[in-house]
C-alpha cells in the first residue's frame, strides 16, 4: 500500500472528523476496504484504534474550548462500554476471521453505513434549528435528558454496533445526542459525540488486538496523517458550511453501504 497514500487518507478523515463529528469509522473502514483491499476484520479492528487516537487529539483540543458535556460523555459510556466488552466477548467465541463473522461484519457495516448516511441528513436538515452558543447557568439543564436511562441504552446500542463495525460513533452518535439533548448547541454537541468516543473505540479497539485483529504498521500511517487533520478540523469547526460537508457526504456514505451490502 502506498504510505503516501493512507498519509492522506489519515489527514482527509481526520479533517472531516474534526469539522463535522462524523466518526472516522464510517469513512476510514470502506476506504481501507474498497482502495487498499484490507480483510473487513483487520480493517475494523484497525480502524477502531485509528478513531481512538484521533478523537483523543480531538477532545482535548475541544476540552481546552471548554466545549466538552462532561455528564454527556459519562452517561453515554455507561452503556457504551459494558456492551462493547460483552460483543467482544462474542467475537472472541465466534472468531473474527471466520467466514459468517466476516459475513455478518460487512452486511453490520453496509446497513450502519446507510443508518449513518440517514443521521447525516437529518443533522444536516435539523441543525439550522440549533443555537450556536449557551449561557453558562444553562448548561446544566441543557445537559439533563428526559429520564438517565435513555443516553445509556442508546450508549448500549451504539456500543455493539461500534464494536462489529467501527461504525456509529460518528453521524449516528450525533443524531442520538440531537434527540435527547435539542437545548444543547451543535459545537457541544459534536464535542460530545467526539469525547465519549474515546473510551469506546479504546476498548473496542484493544479487544480487537487481542483477537489479533489490527495492523499495527498501517495504523501508525494513518495516525501520522490523522492528527494534524482533526487538529485543523476542531479549529475550523465554527467557521464551516456544515450542512453543505454533511449532505455531500451522506451521499457518498450511502453509496459505500449499497457496495458493501452487497459485497
């Protein structure tokens, strides 16, 4: 595979990480994939470090803005990672590189891809509704859901996806948030979405090492090229025709789907 190559395949993503929130697995995974031929297994275990490390330059980037919904972030890991661990559990009984478990992985993927696509349009339409900035005094009641248990179920759900896929952190994560938390503005709101990935992609990710699933050489050319991307993108955040990057990508994402569905 060509270095130069996924040095820029790191930095497109990470860009489109930070500006939009968008996980990098929706869009990282197909393109190791589809242009540098990578087993869907490796390339989703691969992906899920990717997105760890690069959502970790994210989030303090975003932490230093102060932009970060501490209670968000914890109440969505409360579902999140227990349902990680236990669909890694599974993976582990089953094997990643068996025949139906790769099977099962790009059909996850391809409808993830589509659910994702779907979110982002959603976004894309809802967030012009959405303040740009809140009051101190009101984050508190911005960042309080209708009951506890709803942002850790749907964190469950997202987990387990994350965890066959890589995908569903991103756009999917995004639109979740939208809909439990409407009073929270959308640079909070991506900044959430960016934070409680972290622990998620971690723990998935380092269960898929330990299934032997990560290229470790490939993973360090993306990060080289990811870092720098998500540090730009988190900085132009603000200054970015959302909806426009949104509703073009969406369609890209929804065309990988079909692809992959039937591959």
């Amino acid at each position: 595979m060509p270095e130069f190559a996924i040095l820029i395949a790191g930095f497109a993503v990470g860009l489109i990480v930070g500006l939009t929130g968008v996980g990098g697995g929706s869009l990282m995974t197909p393109i190791l994939i589809f242009f540098f031929g990578v087993k869907p297994y490796m390339a989703v275990g691969t992906d899920l470090l990717f997105a760890a490390f690069t959502k970790l330059g994210g989030t303090v980037s975003l932490a230093r803005q102060r932009l970060v919904p501490w209670r968000v972030v914890g109440q969505l890991s409360a579902g999140s990672l227990p349902a990680a661990m236990i669909t890694l559990a599974v993976l582990h009984q089953l094997g990643p590189a068996s025949a139906a478990v790769q099977s099962l992985m790009t059909s996850t993927l391809g409808v993830a891809l589509l659910l994702t696509a779907a979110a982002m349009l959603y976004k894309a339409a809802r967030g012009k509704q959405l303040p740009r900035t809140l009051a101190d005094n009101q984050l508190e009641a911005a960042s309080r859901a209708r009951h506890w248990s709803l942002p850790v179920a749907f964190g469950a759900v997202i987990g387990a996806l994350v965890t066959i896929t890589s995908v569903g952190a991103g756009a999917i994560g995004v639109s979740v948030l939208l809909l439990l938390f409407p009073l929270l503005p959308l640079p909070r709101i991506v900044a959430a979405d960016i934070a409680y990935a972290v622990p998620l992609t971690l723990v998935a990710g380092l269960g898929h090492a330990s299934l032997g699933s990560v290229d470790w050489p490939l993973l360090g050319q993306l990060l080289a090229g990811s870092l720098p991307g998500i540090w730009l993108g988190t900085r132009l955040m603000r200054h970015t025709p959302e909806r426009l990057v949104r509703s073009a990508l969406s369609v890209l994402l929804a065309y990988a789907g079909f692809k992959l569905i039937a591959f």
